[in-house]
C-alpha cells in the first residue's frame, strides 16, 4: 500500500535536510513513536504504538537508511513487529526536497508499507484510512517544528 504526500516548508533546504536527519527530532514527529534508540548513523531502533480500529499494536522496529543523497534525498527501510498481537509491518520510505526560494522548502514523502498478520485483516479501506491520518499528522508536527525553530 503506498502512500504520498507534499507540504511546503517556510525555511531553507538546508535546516529542513539538518532537521530530517537528526533522528531524535525526526522521531519526534513521528505519532505514536514511544522511543528511539541510534545504533549507528545509518540504523535506530524504534518502539511505536498504534491503533487501527479496536486492535491496538506495539511494534519494536528497526530502520536502516538505504540511500542518503545530502541535502536533495534519503531513503529508508523499517521492519517492526508486534509479537504479542502477532503482526509484522515492513516499509520503504523515502524524503525528497526540492528548494522553492532561500526561504522555503517543498518536501515529498512517500512510504510503501506491507502488513502481514492481525492487523492486515482489518481491510485495505481501514488501513488505508489510519496510514493517511498518520502521514498527515507527521507532516503536520514536521512543517510545526521546524518553522518554530
């Protein structure tokens, strides 16, 4: 299932890509993300929570950047899971960012995620649902934190 999504950034590429790949701010846009753990500076370990209709997950994830082209793109892989409710989640993400002016940023994302388990009998429409509420939200606190800064 994929996702997309755009926003302009009233702040020069440069803070936008430093923001980005400073992974506790990042982490901090991201809903649901209880904690984040650096294992080197292309690998971090997260706890994320969620819920999609009654069934609420706890997945234990770990990112690995797999392209970074400073400051245009970067691309990453994440594979969570949730033993306990018996669900696993993989996802390809990626930011691109393209300067508008000096002082503003248009940053697209996008993210293709797999479900396998509990969660992926929900349906397309309820997971499709969550993913763009949850991609809205995350670029919303994103733009927040970094024209706040």
């Amino acid at each position: 299932m994929r996702f997309e999504g755009s926003l302009v950034i009233k702040a020069p590429m440069q803070k936008v890509w430093d923001f980005i790949m400073n992974v506790e701010q990042l982490a901090g846009c991201i809903p649901g993300c209880e904690s984040i753990e650096i294992v080197d500076e292309k690998t971090f370990k997260s706890q994320i929570t969620s819920k999609v209709a009654f069934l609420s997950v706890k997945l234990n994830s770990t990112t690995n950047i797999t392209e970074i082209d400073a400051p245009n793109k970067l691309s990453a892989i994440t594979m969570g899971k949730d033993n306990l409710v018996r669900t696993s989640v993989n996802i390809k993400s990626g930011f691109k960012l393209d300067a508008l002016s000096e002082k503003e940023t248009k940053l697209s994302d996008w993210c293709d995620v797999s479900i396998i388990g509990k969660l992926a009998t929900f349906g397309e429409s309820t997971i499709r649902g969550k993913g763009k509420k949850v991609l809205k939200e995350f670029e919303q606190m994103l733009k927040d934190r970094i024209e706040l800064n």
